[in-house]
C-alpha cells in the first residue's frame, strides 16, 4: 500500500523566515495535495499538483512535484503569524482512484512574531 | 457555492455507550462523501467513502459503520463505542474535482 511520509515533523520558525516542508511517496504520485489544518479545525485545500515537474504557487505559499512524481515540497516564503498550523500532504491512494486520499502524518509549523 | 456541514464540533461518550455523527453537503448534487479519522500521532486515516445513495465501501476493519440515506447526507455510527475510536473526525466530499473539501470536524472523546 501507498504511505505518505512527510518531514520535518513539526518546525519552529520566526517571522520572517523561509521554510520548507516535504512529502515523499513509496509510489508513484498521481495526484498531490497540500491541505492546511489550524489545530481542532477542518483542513483547507491548498493545492494539487499532478504533472512531474509541476509547480504552483499561491500567495508567498509554493508547492513543487519532482520529475518522478515521487516527492513534493511545500514552501514558504516569509513566514507569518498567519501561516501557523498543520500542513498534510495527500494523495490518490489506489493508483488514482478519485477521492481515496492517503494523507502524511502531518507537519506542524508555528512561527515566531 | 457548496458549503458542507459536520455537527456536534466536540463529543464525549462513554465507553459502551452509541454514536451517530452527521454530515450534509449543500450546493452539489451525487457527491462523493468520506469520513475521515485523525488520531494522535497517526495522520488522517480514510475510514468509508460514498459513491451515492446506499453504496457505503469501508476502508479499515473497526467498530464503526457508514450510512448514506440521502444523496448529501454522511452518517457515521457506532453501537458501543471504544476508548480506541476517540479521535478527530473529519467528513469531506468531491464532486468532479480531483481535490476533497473537508467539513470543520468532530472531536470525540470516549470515557
């Protein structure tokens, strides 16, 4: 079965900083997803990415998916305040059967005013 | 625009005791519906998903059961509960899209 292993496990950054969170497949990746969690809360949709090579970015917040459409990388560029929380990563699970997401174990990030 | 809503926010039960924990999806139609589990340490676990009305498919073996009686309407239930179901549980849907949307979720506490 597909497992999503992300790292690092939590990170403590002060404002201002850039920061990098990633997620690596033991399979080949059909669809990516980064979701942000404030602790007790639903997950928000960040982005997807599907494509090797693919990168979006939104706001100072961008994801990249490596040729192999193995790994992915979430980054932040001057953290603030605002971007505190539980970053997961998700994935097809099933070789892309729509909806069965695998998620990581998460990334927890506070930032530092 | 699609909004979904999972109710009661926090939960404590006994062991033993039942569950029922709803989710309604408004502003889509046929979506596809998922209960999702976060245990501590553990990550989001997929425990049913929904292709319509009646058509429950579980995930993980437990002590937990899914009903869909309506086209936008997730149930999750138990008959006893467990000290090992207390968690986080989060309802989500898709419709078209690849990405799942997710509701605020339920913290379940069992005691």
């Amino acid at each position: 079965s597909q497992e999503l292993e992300q790292s690092p496990q939590s990170l403590i950054v002060q404002e201002g900083k850039n920061l990098t969170i990633n997620c690596t497949s033991s399979k080949t990746l059909y669809g990516l997803y980064w979701y942000k969690q404030k602790y007790g809360e639903g997950l928000i949709f960040l982005m997807m990415l599907q494509k090797g090579g693919e990168e979006k970015s939104h706001e100072k917040i961008t994801a990249k998916l490596d040729e192999k459409k193995q790994q992915s990388s979430l980054h932040i560029t001057a953290s603030q305040p605002s971007h505190a929380g539980i970053y997961l990563c998700g994935a097809d699970g099933n070789g892309g059967s729509q909806g069965n997401l695998i998620f990581g174990k998460g990334t927890k990030l506070s930032v530092k005013p | 625009s699609q909004t979904i809503h999972q109710w009661p926010a926090t939960l404590v039960q006994p062991v033993g005791s039942p569950l029922s924990l709803e989710c309604t999806v408004e502003g889509t139609s046929n979506p596809n519906l998922y209960w999702y589990r976060q245990a501590a340490g553990r990550g989001l676990q997929l425990l049913f998903y929904s292709v319509g009305i009646g058509q429950i498919s579980s995930e993980v073996p437990q002590n937990l059961s899914a009903s869909r009686p309506q086209d936008r309407q997730f149930i999750l239930s138990s008959k006893k509960l467990l000290l090992s179901d207390s968690g986080f549980y989060l309802c989500a849907w898709s419709a078209g899209q690849p990405e799942a949307f997710f509701g605020q979720g339920t913290r379940l506490t069992v005691v």
